[in-house]
C-alpha cells in the first residue's frame, strides 16, 4: 500500500485512541483480532473501505443533485413556471 495510506491511518488510529475510551477499546480488540483471527482482521478492513466508499459516493451524489437544483432554481424557465 502507499505510504500516505498508512500516514493517514495511523493519524486517524491516534485520533481515534486520544478521543474516547470506546476508541481505544476498539483499536485494542483489532489488535488481538489481528493475532487471533487474521483473516476476520482483513474482511473487516475491507467491510470498512466498502463503508467509506458508500459515504463518500453518497456525499458526491448528494452535491451532484444540490448543485442541479441549484442551477435549476436559478434558469429563467423555472421562474416563469412559478
């Protein structure tokens, strides 16, 4: 993997210890998952990248209508509707 990819993650795991109790509960059952029971380890990693791509797909579409609606609000044809 690249390195911002495990600059970011390794940032994002601070964060995540430093902010709540739950947070570092989390990070250390990972830990021991990922001694444990690697492969459970890996499809949960992928379950989450699955996650965050959903989010940030459903941000961008959220923009995308936002941003067509706005233009349409703006068209003159809209106007004369009303």
């Amino acid at each position: 993997m690249c390195v911002s990819y495990w600059r970011t993650r390794s940032q994002v795991t601070l964060l995540n210890f430093m902010i709540t109790q739950e947070g570092l509960a989390d990070q250390l059952l990972g830990v021991v998952v990922a001694q444990e029971m690697p492969e459970l380890e890996e499809q949960r990693q992928q379950l989450v990248g699955c996650g965050l791509r959903a989010a940030r797909t459903c941000g961008s579409l959220a923009l995308s209508t936002l941003c067509a609606y706005a233009c349409l609000c703006q068209s003159s044809v809209h106007k004369e509707q009303l």
